[in-house]
C-alpha cells in the first residue's frame, strides 16, 4: 500500500491513505489488506489530502482538493464520485501565489453535507447523493460585510484557512484578510446556512502587540481547534515569536506570553513563510482539538486548546517535548451524556538506538495524557515513558506518528499507534508489544538485479575445504548431522511438502535456474534481498539516499559468493575541502559488507571493462572532473587490471550525454597517457571524439534513453525470409535510443484566459482538448552510434508527448506515446538491417565478402523499417523476454495500466507485415497482414487472472533452461512469473504420465534382455547342428 500520510481507527480497523496514491482498509489486529484502491491516473499520483469516516462511509478528499469521493467501509466500493472544478481566484499575485495561500485544503462533514476548502472556494455536496448543491468563493464572503478590498494588490484578498460543520447543518469558514502591505490583519468567519443558501460574515481585527507595533502575519499560520461547537482560532506572527487566540463565540482576544513558547519555536531572520511552512499546523487525525510543529531539533511542541464553560484564555496549553521526541495526538468523543465534552489523548514518542548482539534495533518508548479542561489548570512537566516496544531489525529513526486513542466500556482509555519508519516500514503497536509490521518499501522499488542461490552441494564443499585446511572434526560431524536429517525427512516428507506450487523441488529450482535473489533498491535507500520463489525477503539493510547499486560478480566462482557494489557520491570535508566517492562491496545472498572503500574524486558515471580482477570482480572505469577535461579511473585497480587496460589501446571510449544541452558526446580513453594519482589510483585522460545533438532545440528535453540489455542474447545474425533470402541484422551493441518532447509555448489566448495564478477564467474559450490553434507537442526518436558520436536515424512525431517507454532488443526498438490529437497511446516499431543476401548468393561456391568485426567509425547507416500500431490500453512499461542462449522467440512485455502484463508476439510488430494479404512466403515466415489496431488478448496475459496494483517497470532475467525467462513486475505491488514465448519444450509437460513412461522403459528392457537369450540360445543351436 505504501507510506501511510493519513490513518483513521474505527471498528478494528485502520482505513488509511499512503504517499503512492492508495486508501486501503487494513485489518488492525493481523495488518491484512481487507480492501484498498489505486487513486493515480496515468502514473500521477493523487495524494490523499483528508481522509475522515461519515457513518459507515469513508471520505477522501485528494488531488488538492479536486476529488471528493465516498467510499463503503465494509468492502470499499465506490458510492459517488465528484469533484471541484477549477475556478478563478482573488488573489491574482505572483507573491501571493509563490506563498501557497491556496495550499489550503480542508473538508468538513455534517449530518447531510460534505464541506470541501479548495483553491480559496467553498463546495458543498449532498452527503448521500455527492452533487454539488452551493458553491461560494471568497469574493461571495466579502461582500454581506461591505469589505470593498483592492484586489488588484499584490497583498490583498482572503485567504481561507478551515471548516467546520456543526450539528445544526450550518458551516463555519474562517480565513484570514490581508489588505496592507504588513500582511494579514483580520480574521474573517463566515456562517453558511446551507438549507437556506444564507452568509453571516464577521471580520475579528487582530490586536497590537503589548508593545503597541502592528502584526506581521504570516500568510497559512491560522489553525483552529473545536469542542462541543465551540471554536478557537489560534494566530502566529510572521517571525513566529507570539501567539494569539480568538474565541469565535464571544470575540474575545487573549495574547499568549511570549515567554511561554520556547526559543526554537523562533523562526528568526528566516521565519515560517520564508521555510515554506507555518508556525502551527493541525495534527493529522486531530484537527479540531490540538495544534502541533516540529522544532528544529526534531522534538514537538504542541498547542492545547480544551474549550468548555470556563474562559477560553486560560485554556491554552503549551506541551514541549524534549529532543528526540514527538508528540500525536488522537481525539475522542465522549459519550453524549457526559458533561465533560470531547477529550483528547496526547502522546509521546521517544525512539532510542541499541544494539542486541550486534544486530540493530530501534526502541521505541512511549507516554499518554488525557488532554480535558482539568489538565489546563494545573502545569504538565516532562512526560514519562512508561512503555516501551522494540521494533525489528534496523529500519532507521521514526519518520511518522498516528496515535489512536480507544474508549474502553469501563471509561479509561488506552491507544495504540502506527508507526512509520525511515526505510519506509509501518508498525502497529501496543503499549508493550508490535501487533504487526509490514515492509512497504517494496512498493517504491527503483532498481533490480538478479543472482542464483548457492546450490546444496556447495555448502557441503565449503564445509569439506574446511575440514581439509583446519582439520576440524566438528566440520565433519555438522556435514554427516545434515545427510542424516535430510534422509529422514525423505521418509517423513509427503509429496506436496517436498514439491512446491509449481510442481518443482527446491533442488530442481536451482538446476533449472527458477531460483533467484532479487536485489531491489528502494526509494528509502534500503536494499534488499528478496526471494523470488515464496516472496520471503532474505535480508534487508538501510543505507543513505543517493547510491547504485552495480553488479560486480553475477554468479558464485571460485568459493566467491555473488556480489554488488554500491556507489555514492559524498559532498566535500571541510578540512581537505575534497568531494569523494565512497564504495561498498555487498554480498548479494546474505547482505553482508564484505569490503568498503573510497575514492578521492566525485564519479559521474561508470563505464564496465571487459574483463575481471583477481577476486573475479568486474573492472569498471569511474569518469569524473569537468566537461572538458574528464578523466577514466581504474575502480578495483590493480597490476593485472592496468596490464589488461594496456591491450584495449585505441578501443576504449566512453560517452556522457548533457540533458541541460540535449548533446551525447562520445570520448577516446587515451590509455598511453595514464597516471598514477596522489592517492594510488590509474586515471587515464579522454578527448571528445563526436558531440550529437539529439535536442537541437531550445524547447526540446531528453525524457528516455535506453541501451541494449546485457542479458540480451543473440542466436543468429540473420533472418531467414520466406523465399530462403537471408535479411542481415544491424547488431551494434553500442547503440542507444533517445527520447527527445518539444513542449510548445502558450498562444496568446491561452495567456490571455489564464490570470497570474494559473487557473483558467470562467467563461473563457481556452480549448482543452487538444483542438486549439496552439503548435502541438512533437516527439523525436533519435538512434545514436555511442562510439561514433553520430545519429544514425531519426524519427519524427507530431502531436506527441508522455508517457513514453522503450526497449530495445537484438537489431529492433519499440517504443509507446501518448497521441495528443487523437488521445491514444500508439506503439512505433523499428527493425534496423545492414543488408540482404539473396537466395542463391550464398552456397559453398559463392560466399559474400563480410567484415569479422564491427567498427562504428566505418559501419555505414542501418537500414530503418517502421511501423505505428494503436494500442488500447494504457501502457506504464516495457521489456521484452530475454533467454539463456536466444533461441526462443523474442516476445514484447506490456505493462498495463489495468495492473495486468501482456507478452506479444514479435510477428505482431514486424514492419514488414503485408498491406494487403500475404503471399505463400510471407506465411510461411508467420506475417500477417497489417492492421492498426494491436489486439489485446486476455490469453497472452502473463499475470493470467491476478492484477498487480499501480505498475511501474519491468525486470527480466534468463532461466538455465533455454525455453524459460523470469519476469519480475513491481509497482505498489511486487509481482514474479515465468513465461515461455515458445512452449516448454525442453521440459516435460506437468501432466506427463511418467508411470507409463517407466513402465514401458521396464518393458522393453526385459523385453530385450528375453530377446537376447532367445537369439543367443538359437545361435547355439544353429552351431551344433
């Protein structure tokens, strides 16, 4: 589900909305997904900006206020969908607009209306039906109160803040009212009698400071809290040094001491609005009860206002927490008759580092108090933390706190908290003890790579290389203890325990090469190992943001287990004031650090070298310093590597392609002029060879460049065509595909229907749908030769633009857009040749002359056939099958936007498909005549009935066995299958009847060995006859 932002508990369950886009339902004892729902469209993600439950129903408000959406909570269907549209402001200043003043997003629920605060405007909705039944923006509130403001003003207008809903069907607006330069100096509340479409607008005058100077309020630093319909708006000044706090019943104003906010709630000379956020802002889960901000020493301070019967100025608390801690809160409703009102439980998080046998943990201890009017008389000192729950493994500092407070049946109240953590982990905890955990940064994988698992037997060889270098006898006595255990289970084991779902042993997973360790990086820098075959994660370790992780040894040789190495870049100390790169060596099967290292210079990219180190490590050179001048390191140095660098004279070059530029340029590593730097390493000096330019336009940006696979295997270099004419493939490994989108500029209409914030007017005839007179978005695919500088072909689209995806494969790229004129996503392909040779040009009297090796500096242009296929599904990635030894046929991988993945056959994108119908030939190679459309058949999905939610990118990697590839779909969810493009045939079929299969085997060996006795008696016979 990913990263909870917004957690609501009620009936058991926690119903919440996480940073990737999903409201889920989760069960609050076991932490399963009950229901959940993908709110993105097209990869953007809608984040949920208020969620709250009505009833038996839960309602989100997300996109920035734009959607509002009711759903049931029982099993999460949707009851209505609607949403605002975007209407004018009143604040048309760039410096208003640069200050979010329209950030502010809020909903508010009565007995028969959803209130929603959205871009400076008020909706309201029919709770039961979702239609939008009044609307009111900020110049509606203005006027029953004969506000005549200058919006013209850079820093003049209202700027609403807060809803409330009270019992009688009435709402409550309260915003904030700048008309001088000094900023904000009014409050404004507004009344909506919804039934009967009637405002009451009241403005409060912000009182003077006790010194007598006037308020610079900051602009977003009004929060309110609510009890029993009585409501309290708290005020902050633009430096954040006082408070102030209005009754909203009585109007009455009470300043709070300034001595009772601590120093680093000060912002200083930077101030709230200068960071971006206020000095108070609402608890998420308790906006109506406590007002909290995060200090700069990561501890809380936390405003309490309890409203009842006494004076409201002697109901506000302030609440510090001390370093290293936060606060939450969780707001509870008494029942009805209770006359003490709505009471809030206030909790503070303490998170301690340890170490428990050298294994990291995070520690976690925690306090309560009971927020009500008696806590407000008397002084609260430093919270104790009476309980405390250990959270496992090492998953990094606390990153959020959802408390829920629970009423009992006997009246005490007791809560439980959601916890999320650096690495992106979600724990529910008890005082005591962790309900569950979850590990949700598998829903933000940004890197994938592939290993096999040691085998059986190599644990039995190392533990005999043990015994025979120590001698142990314990060696041999853990070696003879494991044949003994496994004989036993061969007894005890049933079948179905000893197969898994697949029908295969884990021993037969690992020799036919189904058994895989997935290493994934996360969006929170952690890594981990996950096992392909039942999902379980192996290991996991949380590193800092900003690494790559690099596979320097594929496969386990020589004793050496499967490795990764992970780089870093590292800003400059302040005492060499020298950047550098740090460097670290993790095993692939276990996690483990096995070598860290750092090098004095800041790496930009990497370019791997064709051959290994002693310890079977892959030589790569690590290119730095400045576009001019850019130098090839040695990463993983040693005589032997620079021995072997000394035969790659005049071969070496690498490319760097500049974005900002839209350039690739191509350099030549001169290894005769390398030098042993200060610090011990080879570097090698380059010149730039070829500059192209793949966006010669200002307006042009490069969105995608994709490579050839390195698991790309290719069988033949030729194409057998239908008539036995052989069709050469243009195989260049050093080619690249580069994606460039020309956005057009705004027309004058355009400009013109848009005021300064934006937002189109009302009434305007600005055309949304793609018809207008304005140039269209234009799309280019360039193909450049990487080792030669050059573009070799160039595509052109118009009225196209993003999303796009690409892969690349053998001599083929095929690419998808999004047409922006028809609104349809299209799939273009390539196929690139050098040549053909006829029928009867190749036989053993005739052979034509072909070059042994390939040169991009000499190979002429490939020749292009293109093809443009509509495809109707959204598509969100693309890949193809990838096998061991490339005999199988080549299928397209399709990700869809429906959370299903579809393998297409290559014949379905081959540009040379007939107009017209195909000759004998042409069926003969499997072409089909050409049609536009692309099918879309629900037999060829790889996923078969299961959906994959919000689905991203594609990993492929090979089997042993030829006929098989390993898919690996992530996403929110993390989905592995095997596919066969071409049927298993190189393994039996699971229904194979291998009981008659040794029958007859049986038979015809004894069938034989009859037969032979037969004949050797008869030759007896005959012999003495």
């Amino acid at each position: 589900i990913g990263v909870p932002n917004w957690s609501v508990y009620h009936s058991k369950r926690l119903f919440v909305s996480t940073e990737d886009g999903v409201i889920a339902a989760l069960n609050a004892r076991t932490g399963a997904i009950e229901w959940r729902h993908l709110l993105s469209k097209r990869g953007n993600v809608h984040l949920t900006d208020a969620l709250q439950v009505h009833n038996r129903y839960i309602l989100t408000l997300s996109d920035g206020g734009k959607h509002l959406r009711m759903w049931q909570m029982g099993d999460g269907a949707l009851v209505w969908d609607s949403a605002t549209f975007a209407m004018p402001t009143s604040l048309p200043s760039n410096e208003i607009s640069n200050m979010n003043p329209f950030r502010k997003v809020a909903m508010a629920v009565s007995t028969r209306h959803v209130a929603v605060l959205s871009r400076n405007f008020v909706y309201l909705f029919g709770a039961a039906t979702g239609v939008l039944e009044w609307q009111l923006s900020s110049d509606d509130m203005i006027d029953p109160v004969g506000n005549d403001l200058d919006v013209s003003n850079a820093v003049t207008g209202v700027m609403l803040q807060s809803l409330h809903a009270l019992k009688d069907g009435r709402v409550v607006v309260v915003g904030l009212i700048a008309d001088t330069t000094l900023g904000a100096t009014s409050v404004l509340v507004t009344h909506l009698d919804v039934m009967e479409e009637a405002v009451e607008t009241t403005t409060y005058d912000i009182p003077s400071h006790a010194a007598g100077s006037p308020w610079a309020l900051a602009l977003e630093t009004l929060a309110t809290v609510e009890d029993n319909e009585r409501i309290v708006a708290v005020v902050s000044d633009a430096l954040g040094q006082s408070l102030a706090v209005l009754d909203l019943g009585t109007g009455a104003w009470k300043l709070v001491d300034s001595q009772d906010i601590p120093p680093l709630l000060s912002g200083g000379d930077t101030g709230p609005a200068s960071r971006g956020a206020s000095l108070l802002q609402p608890l998420q889960g308790s906006a109506h009860k406590i007002v909290t901000q995060t200090l700069e020493d990561s501890s809380t301070a936390a405003l309490v206002a309890v409203v009842s019967s006494d004076d409201v100025a002697s109901l506000v608390k302030l609440i510090v927490a001390a370093p290293g801690q936060t606060i939450g809160a969780s707001l509870l409703a008494n029942p009805e008759n209770s006359q003490s009102g709505n009471q809030a439980v206030l909790v503070g998080v303490a998170a301690d580092e340890c170490n428990k046998t050298g294994s990291g943990c995070a520690k976690v201890r925690m306090a309560t108090l009971v927020v009500d009017a008696a806590l407000m008389k008397k002084d609260v000192g430093a919270l104790e933390f009476p309980d405390e729950v250990t959270l496992p493994d090492d998953h990094g500092p606390l990153r959020g706190t959802f408390p829920h407070g629970v009423m009992r049946r006997d009246g005490t109240i007791e809560y439980r908290m959601l916890l999320t953590t650096e690495d992106d982990s979600v724990a529910f905890v008890d005082p005591g003890k962790t309900l569950w955990f979850r590990e949700e940064a598998l829903s933000s994988i940004q890197s994938m790579a592939f290993f096999s698992p040691l085998a059986a037997s190599s644990d039995e060889k190392a533990l005999i290389a043990a015994e025979a270098v120590n001698g142990a006898f314990m060696n041999r006595l853990q070696l003879q203890g494991q044949h003994f255990y496994k004989t036993v289970t061969s007894f005890v084991t049933t079948e179905h325990d000893l197969l898994g779902h697949d029908g295969f042993s884990a021993e037969m997973r690992t020799k036919l090469g189904f058994d895989k360790v997935a290493v994934c990086r996360t969006r929170s820098g952690r890594l981990i190992g996950l096992d392909v075959v039942d999902g379980s994660i192996r290991w996991g370790r949380l590193l800092p943001k900003g690494y790559s992780v690099v596979v320097t040894r594929p496969d386990a040789i020589a004793g050496l287990r499967p490795e990764v190495m992970l780089i870093r870049p590292q800003s400059s100390v302040a005492a060499t004031k020298l950047a550098t790169t740090s460097i670290t060596y993790v095993d692939a099967l276990d996690g483990d650090i096995t070598e860290e290292m750092t090098l004095p210079l800041v790496v930009t990219q990497l370019s791997p070298l064709p051959f290994t180190d002693k310890q079977h490590r892959r030589v790569f050179l690590a290119i730095s310093g400045p576009e001019t001048e850019r130098m090839a390191c040695i990463v993983s140095d040693s005589p032997e590597a620079r021995k072997q660098m000394s035969k790659l004279r005049n071969k070496l070059f690498f490319h760097v392609i500049d974005h900002d530029a839209g350039t690739l340029e191509s350099r030549h590593v001169e290894i005769d002029r390398g030098q042993v730097t200060t610090s011990g390493h080879m570097c090698y000096p380059s010149f730039s060879l070829a500059t192209a330019v793949v966006a010669p336009e200002a307006d042009q940006t490069i969105v995608r460049v994709v490579y050839h696979s390195d698991s790309d295997t290719v069988n033949t270099p030729a194409q057998v065509l239908g008539d036995d004419s052989l069709l050469l493939k243009y195989l260049n490994t050093h080619l690249a595909a580069v994606i460039t989108v020309t956005k057009p500029p705004p027309s004058s209409n355009e400009k013109n229907n848009r005021d300064q914030s934006g937002v189109a007017r009302v009434g305007s005839n600005e055309d949304t749908s793609g018809g207008s007179s304005a140039p269209s978005p234009t799309l280019f695919v360039s193909l450049v030769d990487t080792v030669a500088g050059r573009i070799l072909h160039r595509v052109k689209h118009t009225t196209a633009s993003g999303p796009t995806h690409m892969t690349i494969s053998e001599n083929w790229v095929v690419y998808s857009y999004w047409n922006t004129k028809a609104h349809r996503t299209e799939l273009s392909t390539l196929s690139l040749y050098e040549g053909i040779i006829d029928r009867f040009g190749l036989n053993p009297f005739k052979v034509p002359e072909q070059e042994d090796t390939f040169n991009s500096l000499t190979a002429p242009a490939p020749v292009v056939m293109q093809r443009t296929y509509i495809f109707p599904k959204a598509i969100t990635s693309l890949s193809n099958t990838v096998t061991a030894r490339g005999i199988t046929s080549k299928n397209l991988l399709i990700a869809l936007e429906t959370g299903q993945v579809m393998s297409l056959h290559r014949r379905f994108l081959d540009p040379r498909r007939p107009n017209g119908p195909p000759t004998a030939a042409e069926k003969s190679e499997g072409l089909q005549q050409y049609a536009h459309i692309l099918p879309v058949m629900p037999l060829a999905m790889v996923t078969n009935n299961e959906t994959a939610l919000g689905l991203t990118d594609l990993y492929v990697t090979p089997a042993v066995i030829e006929s098989t590839s390993l898919v690996f779909a992530v996403g929110i969810d993390v989905y592995f299958t095997r596919t066969s493009p071409s049927k298993t045939f190189d393994l039996l079929a699971s229904d194979f009847n291998r009981p008659m299969l040794l029958t007859l085997l049986g038979g015809l060996a004894t069938a034989l060995v009859a037969v032979s006795r037969l004949e050797a008696n008869k030759r007896l016979r005959d012999a003495w006859r």
